[in-house]
C-alpha cells in the first residue's frame, strides 16, 4: 500500500500527463495549433467573401417574379441546356484525345516539353475574343478545313458545332494539366512491376493507371465542363447563334438593362452551382466506396 506522499506523487504524475496529452499534440500545443489553424483560414476568408459578396448582391437585388417567368421562358431554357450539353460534348472529346496525351507529357521527358505545355496552356493566357477569332480563322467555310466540314453537311458557323469548337479550345488546358499532375502522381513502379508479370499496356492503364488517377481526371472534367458552360467570349465571335446562356444574358443586357439579364444570370448560377455539388458528391462517393473496397 502506498502512503500518503506516495499516493500523492502518483496523482500529481497522472494528472501531469493527462495535462500533456490534452494540451499537446505531436509537440505542438493544441492551443497554438487552434490559433494557427484560425489564422490561416481567417486570411483565406478573404477570398471566399470576395466570391460570395458579389453573388449575395446579385440575388439580393434580382426580381424574383421576373426569376420565376424566366423558369418558364423557352428561350432562356433552350439556352441554359444548350450550354450545358455543348460544354458536356466538348469535355468528351478533350477527353478522348487529351488523356492520352496528359499520359504522355506525365511519363516522358524530352526536349521541348517545356514548349509543348507552353501551346496546351496558351487557351488560358490569351483573351478569348482572340481565341474565337483564331477559331473562327481556323474552321471559316473559307479554308479548306471548314470547306471540308461544310461539304459534309456540318456548318461551323453560327451553329451547335461552332460553341463546341470554341469550347473546345479554351477549355483543353483545364483537364489535361489535371490530368497530367494525376498521372504524376501515379508511381510508374506499379506499371513496370504489372508489365513484369506479363500484363499488356492497355489492362495496366485502364485497370491500374487510370483508376489510381481518377480523382486528378474526374476534377480535370468538371473544370473543364465548367469552362465551356460559362465562355462568352470566344463563342460569340463563332456563333452569335443559337444563343447559349451568357451570350443571351449579354443580349439581353444589352437590350434591356440589368433587370432582365439579372435573371437569366441567377438562373445560369443555380443551375451551375447544383452541377457542381452534385458531380462533387459523386466524386467523392465514388472515392469513399473505393476506399471502403
């Protein structure tokens, strides 16, 4: 049996250590943790605020009766769908060609890379009118590319066609730099070991690559998406019309002021903003349930 002073030494060394593991974490008090942690995202505030103050005095201001007609105006439907499923085609067929290619860039070094990944980002830097007038230069019934699309009965002009190709062209750098740091981020250790053990190319990257990078390529496709959904400016020097929804938001700015194109945005927001949260959600499922497996 322990005395007094013995028991006493005891409690004082449980009640030390108890005090140790409330407040210290890794050798880090949790209090300077608390306050660090509270920091940095008191100074990254600045930037979500920065996003929704703008977006807050949109919906604030909007004519809600107006917002609602406009839920029953064909043509702001036709042009938010148009939108939608424009962007969707012009993502498919980045990722077709653009997922080999990230592949590559990823595994490969080579003289001039630094050259080629300066032209995949060049969409970003320039301004989109000059990429619409550099698409419209390109793929005009004039040379011999549109010519080409023209006798096969596809106009690339004020058409469904010509919002994909611009689409397509300012959009390419946001899925295949995604794509690129996910196949990055793949060790080529297990495609060599794999190929070792006799599997062919093709089963190592589509059941080990490219399931491994599918996070990097899913965020890769909706970035992209998202950018062909909201461009304005390239697509109205290629196709005024059919409208896609920024450009009838533009047209009815330009028409009617901010109380009848203030709908058509809100509109546009919404509907982007439900496709956001619902592909991050499958994201995100998808990623959680392969965890689980």
């Amino acid at each position: 049996m322990f005395g007094k002073e013995e028991r006493s030494v005891v409690i004082r060394g449980r009640l030390l250590f108890f005090m140790e593991a409330a407040f210290f974490s890794g050798g880090i008090p949790l209090g300077r943790k608390f306050r660090e942690r509270w920091f940095m995202l008191l100074m990254g505030s600045f930037l979500v605020i920065y996003i929704i103050w703008p977006l807050a005095g949109m919906f604030y201001r909007a004519d809600w009766s107006l917002v609602a007609s406009t839920t029953r105006d064909n043509v702001v439907i036709g042009a938010l769908w148009r939108s939608i499923w424009t962007a969707a085609a012009a993502t498919g067929v980045i990722a077709i060609f653009g997922t080999p290619l990230a592949y590559f860039l990823a595994r490969q070094d080579f003289r001039g890379k630094s050259v080629l990944e300066a032209i995949i980002d060049v969409p970003i830097m320039v301004p989109h009118t000059v990429a619409g007038i550099a698409v419209l230069m390109a793929f005009s019934p004039r040379t011999p590319l549109g010519a080409l699309l023209v006798s096969a009965g596809l106009s690339p002009v004020n058409s469904h066609l010509g919002i994909i190709l611009a689409c397509m062209f300012v959009s390419i750098p946001f899925y295949v730099d995604s794509a690129r740091d996910a196949f990055y981020g793949v060790s080529p250790r297990l495609e060599n070991v794999s190929r070792t053990l006799g599997a062919t190319f093709p089963h190592v990257f589509f059941r080990i690559t490219l399931p491994l990078a599918k996070k990097g390529l899913m965020s890769g496709l909706i970035m992209s998406w998202a950018r062909g959904v909201s461009e304005f400016g390239a697509i109205v020097i290629i196709a005024y019309h059919p409208m896609v929804a920024p450009t009838l938001i533009y047209d009815r700015f330009a028409t009617f002021g901010l109380k009848y194109s203030t709908p058509v945005a809100v509109q546009l927001i919404l509907v982007c903003l439900g496709m956001f949260i619902l592909l991050r959600v499958l994201v995100a499922g998808k990623r959680t349930e392969g965890a689980g497996n």
